[in-house]
C-alpha cells in the first residue's frame, strides 16, 4: 500500500525557510558570530593548555599529558629572573607562545578553514617535533624532548560543538 502526502506550502513556511537560508549562509552575521565564538574558543584552549592547566614546571599536551620537564639550565634561569615556572609560558599569559597564537579563517571554494598556529617562532617546531640525540652536531649530547601542544584539546573540542549546538539552536528556533 502506498501512502502520498500532499502539502501546500504556505507563505509562513517559505519565509521562514528563506530566513533559514540566509542565516545559514556563509556571509551572514550568524555565521559571522560563529567564526568569532570558535575563533574565541580555540585561543581559549590554547591559553588553558599552556598556562591555566599547568602546574609547578609543568604544561599539559592536547590530551592533557603532562610535558616533559625543562632542561636544569632552563630551570636556573627561570629561577634567576623571576619567571613563572611553565613550560613554554614562563612569562604567563604574557609569554609568546599565548600572545603570538593567531587563528584566522580562509574561505576556499565552498568551505571556511580555521588556520591556527604561532605567529613569528619558528623554533617551536623543535619543540613540536623534538630532537633526537646528537641531532646537532655542534652539541651532540644535546637532544630536547617533544611537546604536543599542537592541535585543540578534547576540552576545546567540547566547547567548539557546544558554539556549534548554540548557532544550530539560534537558527532553528528564531527568525533573525
């Protein structure tokens, strides 16, 4: 047995499905507002890694692992100039590795891309990466241990879907 429904749209709906559209539309302010509030939220996953979640010498990876101790020299000198004892923010939420964090959009034929990354350090990358032993051969015994602080933190990934659940909410539930 077959069943046909037959509707009539009327004019509520079409508006309604018109300001749907244009809400959802990549131009829009709604979606404007979404960039800034995931844009808000990856730089807030970045400070909470490296500052908020860090205890005594130590910061948190992506996964929230702990990274590996400085080096004792580093330590020293830290201790000399009075600087917070984080790993790769002993300056606080003035160190570089939180100021020169940058997020932007691109827009690439149909899609946004969030680009995020450290703005003016290249360095980081060893620290990224890591060095092996007798990787420079100026200093052969000298080696630095990897720091994951790439990428978002499952923390940060909740907020950005809780962003997203908000904006799909804002959109389905009011007009503009």
């Amino acid at each position: 047995m077959q069943i046909k429904l037959v509707t009539r749209e009327s004019g509520a709906l079409r508006r309604r499905l018109r300001e749907v559209q244009a809400d959802i539309d990549p131009r829009s302010r709604k979606f404007d507002r979404l960039r800034t509030e995931v844009k808000r939220a990856i730089v807030e996953d970045n400070t909470d890694k490296l500052y908020r979640s860090a205890s005594a010498m130590t910061g948190v990876d992506r996964f929230g692992k702990a990274l590996a101790q400085p080096a004792t020299s580093t330590v020293k000198g830290w201790t000399r100039k009075g600087l917070v004892r984080q790993i790769l923010a002993p300056h606080g939420l003035s160190s570089r590795t939180i100021t020169n964090f940058r997020v932007s959009w691109q827009h690439t034929g149909k899609q946004w891309r969030a680009v995020i990354g450290w703005v003016g350090m290249p360095w980081l990358i060893y620290h990224l990466m890591g060095c092996a032993k007798g990787s420079n051969a100026k200093r052969p015994n000298w080696s630095l241990r990897r720091r994951d602080i790439g990428g978002i933190a499952p923390k940060g990934m909740a907020a950005i879907r809780g962003v997203f659940a908000r904006f799909t909410r804002s959109v389905v539930k009011s007009g503009r």
